[in-house]
C-alpha cells in the first residue's frame, strides 16, 4: 500500500511516470526514490569573473528516468539573480528562451536589463539548461555540417539522398547517445523544473517561457496545477501541433505574410522597382527565384540558388520594409554586378533547427531533434508519406511548403520518448502573449495554445512584428508585467496596436530568442 507521503505514480497510458513531489523530512529514501535530489544544496558561486556577482550559477542532479530515479543522473545547470527586496519578494521566476536546443543559464543575465523593476522586486530570476543542452549533461550526435542542415527542398531527383540523410542522423544519435534519447523529452524537463522548484524551497514557481517555452510552461501547469503561480507564456506553440504540424505552420503563416509584404511594396513602387501591383510584386520575385534555379545568383560573395532564396527569406517577409529592401538588393545582383571587393565566393552554411538558439557544434541540433522526435509519437514512418506531403503543400504553400514537410530525421528515430505527449486541456491561469506577425509561432499557433488552456487570457499585438515580445517595450507589457506583479488576469482576451510602422522594420531583438535565419548579405534582423 502507498504511503500518501510517497511521490505519487501517474498512469499515462501503460507508462507509469514518477511526479516528484516535497515530501515530509521525516519520510526515507526507500519511501521516496527522489528524496536524494530533493534535498540537495546548490552550491551557488558566481557565473564567470566577467559577469556581475550577483549572477550566480550552480549544478544539480536529476534523474534521467524519473520512473527509475535510483539509476543514471543528469547534471542540470541552474543560475539565478535574486530580488534585493525581501519584503516584496514573491518567489522565483523561472526563465526559457525557447528551442527545443536553447539554453537558458544565461537568461537572468539578460533579462535583468529588460524586466520591468517591479517585477525583479518580486523574484529571483532562474535561469536553466534543460536536460541535454548547455551545461546541462549535453547531447552530441558527432553531425557534420551538412547534415545538420535539415532545411531540404523536396526534388524527385534528390529525395533517396534526402531520406539517407534523414536516417544517418537517427542513426547518429541512436550510436552516441543510446537509450538517454528516450528521456530527453518535455515532460522530463518539466520534472526537472520541480525538482528545481524544491531545491529552491519554493511552494510554487511562476513562470516567463517564450517560444517552445511555452509550450514547456503549459505541461508543467497540466503536469503540476497546483504548483504553477503566475505563468507567462510569450510567442506560443499550438500544444496540438507538436511537432511536424508546428514546423508545417512556418510554411502556412508565411504565405499571408508575403501576401502583405507584395501589396506594402507594391505601393512603393517608385521607391523599390518591384511592381506596381501586388501580383508583378509576386512574379519578380519568383521570376528571381527561377533565375537562380537555372544559374546561382552571386549576392556580395554568396551564391544563392532559388531554393536558397526561398528558405532563407522566409522570416523575412513578416517585416514588410526589411524584405523589400532585400529584395531590391537581391534583384540589382541578378543583374550581374560584381561582387564587393575582397568577398570569396560561398554558398550558404548548413543551418541546424530554429525553434531555439545554437550552442557549439551539434548540441543545440541534438537536443532538437532529441525533443521533437521523442516528445510525440505521431511523425510518419512511411518515407513516401513525406514525399505526398512535400508535394502537396509546395503547390499550396510555394515559398517553403516543401521544407516544412519534407522527411526528417523523426521518421527513423529508433527511441520512441518514454512516454506519449501530454495533453494540455486545463483551466489554469496563464496570460499568453502573441504578435500578430510572427514568423516562428504564428498567430495561429498562439491562438491554439488558447484554446488549449482554458483559464489564460491572451493579448494579441496587433500589427507587432517577430518573435518575443515581454521585455522589447511591446503595448502588452503593460498587461504581462501588471500580470507578474497583482496576479490578475485581464477579464477578457485583450487587443493592442503596436506603433504605426512596426510591420515595416523588425527593430533588432534585445531577447536571446530563437530566430529564423535570413539570407548572408540580405537583411534580415528576426
């Protein structure tokens, strides 16, 4: 018979998983297998002699089974900033910058300058790598440069050499890391944050997660309800989309967004020779984009192959100014002219997943693929099924259908997660935060995420361009910060308008966020 005292067992499916849970001083180690990591002491010193001293960073050990606690550990890097205000402290506010792949021991450091000072008075700031990343037991597949670029147009001439890629780097990851692929997952990271939540001695933790962020906030609060306080989530991923369809929607919200940029430039015309209507605005730059399918147009020392184009313009167009500047740019090289002085000509580099920013070699690519392909079990196994899709939606989709649903390394990924993904269907209150042009997690993805949680409120900017917004001085901050700060929600969903030019140029982001990568020599500040 289970002692109440004893972490309780969740039956998901015919997985039991372990929920960590503060448990009573007096109860043992055999009766709680977590009690080990639970009672641990971080050893706080400070992060590095060139950063303030107040910036203190730490390790902790974590299970990498929470069923099996007794076996392998993780070593979770954590770091914090801690209020200087004791009588209005609240508690922690624990950070992600996204990913999956992003490491966040960094983020306190960079949100210190970017938080509003009502809101550092009322926690200490947290900073952590999740499991695999960083500094926190990192995950290496030993990938080259080419295979860690995983953005593949789909060519029937290229698509056999496309799936060898695909199952080289599962197989890759399966030969170095093993078994620990099938617990690098969000629901053993949530573990990880609560874990983190006891050793802190905190009752509960709030919460500020952008981009996969979000979607990590809204398991814990479906994982641990009554341990979630004030939860921020910025940018946010369609629980219901995870993960193919969420990489598939990159393709779906860039094409009104190229929509808007053809009809914002085309009223331009006298300034950047594009087209006078929406539609010759269209056909330059496709017909650009033909040109250098036939022959690489030289862009300042980088040649650019039409596909290049396509994927490398993508985030692009969501600022209407930026892309129509690039575009210019990229129509005069078409013409011929040399490149600048003292430029080699290259192609562009092999770019790793963006959901979240790259660490050192492979291990923000790793740590990619790790969560995506074990988080779910829904990603087709039939290669030809990627080829259908990548077929289909280029012709639905044409500037980066194909990308988005070609094969993935998913398809042959040996370890499936030890557990199935989580449903997220909970009435906890949460704010979400959503620019309407967003690259990375369209509106439509944050609107998903809405519906999924059905006690949060969320703030739309209208008209706001890119990916983060809490801490970039957005309309919604106000709201997000009155959120951390009373911890009342607005009685309804809130709209906001962002500045009148906001659409125009993507003003460089202050947050260390995930990004699309844009075109060497083209702008592109997303």
């Amino acid at each position: 018979m289970r002692n109440s005292r004893i972490a309780l067992f969740l039956a998901v499916g015919t997985v039991t998983t372990l929920v960590p849970a503060l448990t009573p001083a007096t109860a043992s180690a055999a009766e709680n297998p977590l009690r080990p990591y639970l009672q641990q002491k971080p050893d706080w010193h400070r992060c590095a002699t060139a950063m303030p001293a107040a910036f203190q960073c730490a390790t902790i050990k974590v299970p990498l089974d929470y069923s099996s606690p007794g076996g392998k550990k993780l070593d979770l890097a954590i770091s914090r900033m801690k209020t200087s205000t004791k009588k209005e402290r609240r508690g922690v506010l624990l950070l992600n910058p996204g990913g999956p792949g992003g490491p966040g021991v960094d983020l306190p450091q960079y949100l210190a300058g970017e938080l509003p000072k009502a809101v550092k008075a009322k926690y200490d700031l947290i900073g952590f790598d999740p499991r695999g990343i960083g500094q926190s037991s990192p995950l290496g597949c030993g990938l080259t440069s080419e295979e860690r670029n995983w953005e593949r147009p789909y060519k029937a001439e290229t698509f056999t050499k496309d799936v060898k890629w695909a199952r080289t780097v599962a197989e890759k990851c399966d030969a170095k890391q093993g078994d620990k692929l099938r617990h690098i997952t969000t629901r053993n990271t949530a573990r990880d944050m609560d874990v983190i939540r006891v050793v802190l001695g905190e009752k509960k933790i709030s919460y500020l997660g952008y981009s996969y962020g979000t979607y990590l906030g809204a398991v814990y609060t479906q994982m641990f309800p009554k341990r979630s306080d004030r939860f921020v989530l910025d940018s946010a991923v369609d629980p219901a989309r995870v993960w193919r369809g969420m990489i598939q929607v990159w393709a779906e919200g860039t094409e009104p967004a190229f929509t808007r940029w053809t009809e914002w430039t085309a009223a331009r015309h006298a300034t950047y020779k594009l087209g006078k209507t929406p539609q010759a605005v269209r056909k330059t730059f496709y017909d650009l984009v033909a040109q250098a399918d036939r022959e690489p147009i030289d862009l300042d020392g980088t040649l650019l192959t039409g596909d290049d184009i396509r994927y490398g313009s993508r985030g692009m167009f969501f600022s209407v100014r930026d892309a129509a500047e690039s575009v210019a740019k990229l129509k005069k090289a078409a013409t011929g002219a040399p490149p600048s002085a003292g430029r080699e000509l290259r192609t562009p580099a092999p770019l790793p997943p963006s959901f979240g920013r790259t660490v050192p070699s492979d291990n923000g690519d790793a740590g990619f693929w790790s969560v995506v392909c074990a988080d779910t079990r829904t990603w087709p196994r039939d290669p030809e099924q990627y080829r259908k899709d990548a077929i289909r939606d280029k012709a639905k989709y044409p500037l980066y259908g194909d990308f988005a649903s070609h094969i993935k390394p998913c398809a042959f990924w040996k370890k499936k997660g030890s557990e199935p993904a989580t449903t997220i269907d909970n009435k906890a209150g949460a704010l979400i935060l959503q620019n309407e042009w967003d690259s990375q997690t369209p509106l439509t993805s944050g609107q998903g995420l809405r519906r999924a949680m059905k006690g949060s409120k969320m703030v739309t900017v209208s008209g706001g361009v890119g990916h983060g917004i809490y801490g970039t001085k957005s309309c919604a901050d106000k709201t997000a910060t009155a959120y951390l700060t009373t911890g009342k929600l607005p009685s309804k969903d809130v709209t906001c308008q962002a500045p009148p030019a906001a659409d125009e140029r993507s003003d460089p982001n202050p947050l260390p966020l995930p990004t699309p990568r844009g075109i060497p020599g083209m702008v592109s500040r997303f």
